[in-house]
C-alpha cells in the first residue's frame, strides 16, 4: 500500500511517527478533524487513513503505554469498523470531550469500549464518505484507575482546541500531577512511533 496518511490530533504524537510516513496534525477534538482530515484526504488522496494517538484506558485491566488497534469505533455520531492491524485488539469510543474521572471512565466502560479518544469517530466517517479504508493504533496515556488532574473541558476554545495558557494557570497548584501526565503521554507517543510500522506490515 503506497499512499498511508497518518492523523494525530497533537504535535506530541505526530513528532513520534517516522518521518517516511505524511503526517497530519488535525488538532483536538471532533471539529477540528473532521475539517482536517477532511482536507487531507482530498488533497493527498491515501490508499489508506490512519488515526493515531494516545487514549484513556476504561478497562482497569490495560497498562500504560500499551499498544492497541480498535477494530471497532462506538461513538455519539455512529459506529465504524476499522482495519485490523498488528496489534492488541480493542473497542475504542470516541467523543467530543475528555473523559476525566474514574466515574466517567466506567461509565464509558459499561457502554462496552476498553479505550477512549477525542478524534476518530469523524475521522472514519470522513474516510468512509471518500471510500478509503480507515485503521486506528492507539496508546494508553492514562489509567481507568485514575482521574486526570483538571477538567480539560473547560479549558477549550471555540473549535475544540485547548486554551493552553488557561490550563497552566489553572494548574498551577497540581503542576505535579500535570507533569506526570505529559511524560505518561509522551511515553505512549514513543510507543505508537515504535509500534507503527510491525502494526501495518500485513497490509503494506
């Protein structure tokens, strides 16, 4: 397969695919990528769409930094099927919001997903309006048995984007704990920079 277009919704995750694979930064949320993807694939015109990114686990049984490959999206706009590639299955849901405590997590749990992003529920809408196969490789950046250290929800911008500068301020007194967060998430990152090529080579 020739042309594989790779979609990660922060520059975190993006600066940990190889370079060899063209890379799009979609920005957070469901707004923005479904503009982005949307763009990308008309304009690079891929054999094959790639949503990927770091996820909440919601089944206390998986590990930071794991690896999985959704096989399947349950979602507020539909659910999709993805390509399976080589690595852990999973059932990913994919909503418009930050899944921040424990509770919201089981919740989420119940609803039959192992795993939870912001991002590819509109990604595999907009591959399946373009008639181009979709697959998802996501890493595990925090734990169902934890609670994130704000409510990220309300730091976001109009489109979806986080208001950075309103988080830090926010965070000043769990500056610990945001730390904590950030090299849990780019240690995922690492993970899905390393796991991406054995994970398409099936396919490729």
């Amino acid at each position: 397969m020739d042309k594989i277009l790779v979609l990660c919704a922060m520059g975190l995750e993006a600066k940990a695919v190889p370079a060899r694979y063209q890379t799009i930064v979609t920005g957070v949320g469901f707004r923005n990528a479904q503009r982005s993807a949307a763009e990308a694939i008309q304009r690079y015109r891929p054999d094959l769409v790639l949503s990927i990114g770091t996820c909440g686990a919601l089944d206390p049984r998986l590990e930071l930094g794991t690896v999985l490959s959704p096989s399947a999206i349950l979602s507020p706009i539909g659910n999709f099927n993805c390509l399976r590639l080589e690595a852990q299955d999973a059932v990913l849901y994919s909503q418009d919001r930050v899944a921040v405590t424990v509770a919201d997590k089981r919740a989420l749990h119940g609803k039959g997903a192992s795993v939870v992003d912001m991002e590819a529920a509109v990604i595999a809408r907009e591959a399946a309006k373009a008639g181009v196969q979709f697959g998802c490789l996501k890493a595990v950046s925090d734990l169902a048995s934890e609670d994130l250290p704000l409510d990220f929800n309300l730091y976001r911008g109009p489109n979806g984007d986080f208001r950075n500068s309103r988080i830090a301020f926010a965070g000043i007194m769990k500056i610990g704990a945001l730390m904590r967060l950030q090299q849990q998430s780019k240690m995922a990152a690492r993970q899905l920079g390393e796991a991406i090529d054995h994970a398409i080579a099936n396919i490729t």
